[in-house]
C-alpha cells in the first residue's frame, strides 16, 4: 500500500492506494457527521458493508448509470444532505464510480460553499482516473460535464478489493482509461505492451492503477485547473470519445475513450502526425482491449458534437490530443468539417476492412 499525494493551491490531496486501504483509511464517524452518497448497484452489493463502515451516516442512493449525473439528480443529493442535517464540519463520501464521484463531488463543493468530500472509487476507471484531480460535473442539454467545478477531495481511497466484483466490460471501461495513460506514460505504455496478455486480469489492475494515479498526480499538481495546458494532454481520447458517447450512447465511457483515441490516430496518420509503426503499434493494443472497433455509418455526424468540447478556443475548430510517439503527446488543432471529414474517412476505411 502507498500514499500519493497531490499538492495544490486549494488543497493537499492523500490517495491511499492498495490492498487494505479500505480498511485502513475509510473515515469512521468519530464526533463527525457523514453524508454518504452511492448508485443502486453499489448499494445492492456492498449493503453490509456500507452498515459495518458507515452505520451511522445517511445513506443517498442515486440509479446506476450516466443518466443519473443532471441537475435534477444533484438537486435530491443537495435536498437530503439538508435533510441530513449536513454542517461545514461533514464529510461526504463518494462510493462507487465515475458518476457517483462526480455528482457527490459537485454537490460537496456547492453545500455551504464547500464540505469536505472523500472519494472511495468501486469500478477500474474511477480508480485509475476520474476519483483523482478534482473535476466534478454533471452533464446538461447533452453536453458532456458541462456544469461542474474543481474540488479536491481530502483523500481517495483507492482499494483493489471492489474490482473482484466487475465484469469484463466493467474491466474494459477502466482499460480504455489507462491505454489513454499508455499514450501519455512511456513506463504506463512499456507495461500495457508486456502484459498484453493478461490485461483483463486483477493483478494487472493492481500493477497498473498506482502508475496510473501517479502519473495523473504529477499533472493535476502542476496545473490544478487546466489553465496551463499540462492537464489537457490527460483527454487523450476524449474529443471523439466524448462525442460518440453522446451521440451512440450505447458503450461506456472507457470503450468510447478506446474508439475515440483509434479514430484520432487514423487522423495523426494521415496528417503525418505520428510515426506509422508507432501508430501501428498502439492500434494493436487498443484492438486488443476494445475488440472491434466499429465502422460507423453516420460518424462525420457524430464527430460534429465536438464542437462543444472545453478543449476548442472556438467552435469552428476542434482540439484533440494524440500521442506522437511512446511518452510523447500533441494537440491537433483542425477545423471542425476537416476534422469531422476525416472521422468519417476513417469509419469508411473500417467498414472496407471489414467486408
């Protein structure tokens, strides 16, 4: 078990990463109230445990699932933590995964401008990822994150023990989040391709996630807010991602995360942007976790949703960020019918590999 540490101007961030790091470090009441906020699967399954831990504390339960992270959702977490009774000397802790983290975070920062939140991540992606580096958000007229705020969390308590309980698309989702690492890391990547066999499985996921963590730390640290341009390169991925998740709305986000950065590429390709046996390379690897990667009929209509990534200057223009070679990333800055024409050249090239 170890303790990374994130240190910024808002905050000094502790994430306790390892076998026992529930146990150890999940807050217990001691003369403080805690406001404890989970999604229905997490609550079906670790009910015991959330009485043993947490007996005391009010229990706010929201459904499972990308849906649930709306104003009106945020809203009943803000209504109960009233109800609750909730002080600026309460904890909130977040347990289960992105959304739950997200939303609890959100609501967290705006309850009496702001009570101290403890994120527990349950499923692979929000350990490796979003339960680190204080992005909170819910989604708002279709646009991903858009209403949100940064608010570190005290501590993360990131434990492998909830991850015995996921499937293996649970298990691709958190993937599709550290393959982006791969991109990003040289060691991240080395032990992606080393390992390729048995990436799906729970010691991989052990090895893999405080590298990740680590990595994420380094960053958030030198650019908290995403205003130096250090925290970017972490949405390797996401502009198409995020774009097909919004409009496909039928994978995860990690699988999106996998379908957006292979798109990209295919971009970075044919802009003489990356090294062919490089992309070749990384191509390989995303397949290997993703499986298929889909040849969408309407994507040059999907990638048009992009325009209103945060990471645009302008709506006219759409920035991604790709790797250039092992442990090197760059931004790709296009207009928005180019880059869009592109995506769909892309889905066109698939769609003949595949007949």
């Amino acid at each position: 078990m170890q303790d990374i540490v994130i240190d910024t101007p808002s905050v000094k961030s502790v994430i306790h990463c390892g076998s026992g790091a529930f146990d150890s470090y999940a807050p217990r009441a001691d003369g403080k109230k805690l406001f404890v906020v989970t999604d229905s699967n997490v609550a079906k399954i670790y009910a015991d445990l959330i009485s043993q831990r947490f007996g005391g504390a009010a229990v706010h339960v929201i459904k499972a699932g990308e849906a649930s992270k709306n104003y009106t959702v945020l809203l009943s977490i803000l209504r109960a933590m009233i109800a609750a009774g909730l002080t600026r000397s309460s904890t909130v802790v977040a347990l289960g995964g992105g959304v739950v983290g997200d939303i609890a975070g959100l609501a967290a920062s705006l309850y009496m401008r702001g009570i101290r939140i403890v994120q527990i991540p349950t499923t692979l992606l929000s350990q490796v990822d979003s339960s680190v580096g204080g992005k909170t958000a819910i989604d708002l007229d279709g646009v991903k994150n858009v209403v949100g705020s940064f608010y570190q969390p005290q501590e993360v308590i990131v434990d492998p023990m909830f991850l015995s309980t996921l499937t293996k698309r649970e298990l691709r989702c958190g993937l599709g989040e550290i393959v982006k690492y791969g991109g990003l890391d040289g060691e991240i990547y080395a032990l992606l391709q080393k390992n390729k066999r048995r990436l799906f499985t729970l010691g991989f996921a052990e090895e893999v996630t405080p590298l990740c963590i680590r990595h994420k730390a380094d960053v958030v640290t030198a650019d908290e807010r995403d205003t130096g341009g250090a925290r970017k390169t972490l949405n390797l991925g996401h502009t198409t991602g995020h774009a097909f998740e919004l409009y496909y709305k039928r994978k995860s986000h990690g699988e999106f995360v996998l379908i957006g950065t292979y798109y990209e590429l295919y971009i970075a390709r044919r802009l003489g942007r990356i090294d062919d046996n490089f992309a070749d390379e990384f191509c390989s690897l995303i397949r290997r976790v993703a499986g298929a990667i889909p040849a969408y009929p309407d994507a040059e209509k999907a990638a048009l949703v992009a325009k209103y990534d945060k990471k645009n200057d302008v709506q006219s223009r759409v920035s991604m960020i790709v790797p250039r070679a092992v442990g090197v990333s760059q931004e790709i800055v296009l207009p928005l019918e180019e880059y869009a024409s592109l995506i769909g050249e892309c889905a066109a090239q698939l769609k003949g590999e595949q007949r």
